[in-house]
C-alpha cells in the first residue's frame, strides 16, 4: 500500500469518527493537528468569573414580585408615595448633555422602590413637585438606600431644594459589613455589588444614555429603571443580614447621613475652595511654562548670535577663490578682445 493511499485510509477513519461525536466537541483529524478536548472559550471571556442570569424585578429572589407604577403628574404621585415603606431603593436619572462643559440637565425621574412596590416618578413630566415625595425624603424614618446616593440627593437639593434624612449608601455599607472583599479605596458599583450578593447580572448600555424626559418613555426605559431601584432594596436586605451577624457590629445608625441646607453649602464651599486651590496650581504650571519657554528662545537666540559670524565667515572663505578664478579668467578674456 502506497503512502498516499494509508493516509486516505486514515482521514476516512477520522471523519467518519468526527461525524458521531456530540455538537460542539471536535475532533484530532491528524497527528500533527493540536488537540483539541472540547468546546473552547471566547478569547474575551474569562473562564473563572462565572455566568449569571440577569436580574429583573420580575423574577425576584424573594417572595413575589413587585408591582410597578409609572407615574407622570403630581396628583398621582401624592396619593401613591404614603403607601411606601421603609427602607426604600432610591436611584434617578437625567438626559445627559452631550456638549463638552455644558451643566448637567436637570433630574428627569426619581425611582423608588420597596419589596412590594416599585414607583417610578417622571418629575419632567409634572407641572408640580409631589409635597408628599418631598416629606418622604425628609423623612427619619424612612431610610433611602443607593450607589452614589449622596450625589444624587445634593443635584436634587440644588435644583429642587429638597432636604434628605437616613441616606444610606451601599457601596460604603459593604466596605463596613464585609472588608475583606472590598478595599478601602475602592467604591464598587451596583452592578458589582449585583454580582457579588445576588448572582446575578445587572445589564447596562446604550439605555442609560436615553432621553429621559420622554413622554411616555419606553417599555425598556420603564423597566431598567425599576431593576435599579429594586436591585437597591435587595442588596440592602443582604447587607443587612451580614450587618447582624458581625461580632462587634457598629449601629446601623452610624453609616446614616442626611442632607439638607446646611450641609448642601458647607459642601459648596469645600468644593469652591477645591476649585480655587486646582485653578491657581494651574495658574503656576502655565506661568513656570511660559517662563520656561521664554528661557529656551532666549538661549536659543544667543546659540545664533555667536554662531552667525563664524558661518559668516567660513561662507566668505569660500566664496574667495570662486571670486578670484572669475577674475583671473575674465582678465585673461580681455586682450582677445581687444
């Protein structure tokens, strides 16, 4: 038997093999092929992190759930806040401003949600701010719970003038209750926090960049809006477990703060002052540059003035004998033409 002919003998056997295999495995057609044990990742993916499902509202880890409430006038908005209780998902969202160094737009929508019940107020949409939503966040009582939630309480202080009491905000609450999985310096995110305590994957896109000052917004916006709120009331309810079950468990208490009138300008002021220390710091770099510069033209100047006369010079030596050939030359012309 020729060499050709064991070879074909040998790739008839092996793709008759490959061919009864289960889908997605393959199979070493050849000796010299690498090989190859099964399905193979994704070159992006990372095989120690694991998959998980995406959250949603509506299927809720605990109990049954939520009802959801799209609200869009202050009227309606009044006779529905009273029905929730403490503690609350808080989070919001705004149309962002695509212009380099524009201010921000103003808040469009404020999402609260507890286990039952989930409200999503679009305060774009109302001729009035709720007097029943702004007595909920100025509330003891009622303890608000968010990532980031001290920046959105002090946009809502500047443009509505609202006050807020037991703020809570759960990246600095997983630092307290559970150190070591998360580093000081380190504010993890709510999608992170999702993912760490809950198992599952908060979806984030193009979605968080919409309009949402629309009127109505989408099924998709609705919905995304209602994850983040209630996905802020689970990881509370989580955190809260570990909270009981420290040794020496700080008060709960302690990781409250508020936001009011007060605090609002003292943090204004830390901010100017910020501002004012990072312009002067700019101020002095632009002014040791420019001296810098004027620095190096200056030298750079004088580095010409003392070489202009040697070139000078060396251009005039050379240019002599050039001189005197034509001279020679045209002396010697002359008598012929004479």
């Amino acid at each position: 038997m020729s060499w050709w002919e064991e070879n074909r003998r040998f790739d008839r056997a092996t793709e008759t093999q490959a061919q009864n295999m289960p889908n997605g495995q393959t199979f070493r057609f050849h000796p010299a092929a690498p090989v190859k044990t099964g399905p193979q990742l994704p070159t992006n993916q990372n095989p120690l992190r694991p998959e998980y499902a995406p959250y949603t509202y509506r299927d809720s880890l605990i109990g049954t759930p939520p009802n959801v409430f799209y609200i869009r006038d202050h009227v309606t908005a009044n006779q529905m806040v009273p029905m929730l209780s403490s503690p609350l998902g808080f989070d919001t969202e705004w149309r962002p401003n695509y212009v380099k160094g524009g201010r921000e737009n103003w808040t469009s929508l404020i999402q609260l949600g507890d286990e039952h019940n989930i409200l999503l107020i679009q305060i774009s949409a109302m001729q009035y701010f709720p007097e029943s939503l702004r007595e909920l966040l100025s509330n003891p009582a009622i303890v608000k719970v968010g990532v980031g939630i001290r920046g959105d309480a002090f946009k809502l202080h500047r443009e509505q003038q609202l006050e807020f009491s037991s703020l809570l905000d759960l990246a600095d609450f997983a630092k307290l209750v559970d150190p070591d999985k998360w580093a000081p310096n380190r504010n993890p995110g709510l999608a992170a926090l999702c993912e760490t305590y809950l198992e599952r994957t908060l979806k984030k896109g193009k979605i968080t960049k919409s309009n949402w000052e629309m009127n109505p917004m989408t099924k998709a916006m609705q919905d995304y809006a209602a994850n983040d709120a209630h996905v802020s009331f689970k990881i509370f309810r989580f955190l809260e477990c570990l909270h009981t079950q420290m040794e020496y468990a700080p008060p709960f208490t302690d990781s409250l703060f508020t936001v009011d009138a007060r605090v609002f300008w003292a943090a204004e002021e830390e901010a100017w002052h910020r501002r004012k220390a990072r312009n002067e710091r700019n101020r002095s770099r632009e002014a040791e540059r420019q001296k810098q510069e004027q620095e190096r033209l200056k030298a750079e100047r004088d580095v010409s003035a003392l070489t202009a006369p040697a070139v000078l010079g060396f251009i005039t030596v050379v240019n002599e004998p050039r001189q005197s050939n034509s001279i020679r030359e045209a002396s010697a012309v002359t008598p012929f033409l004479l």
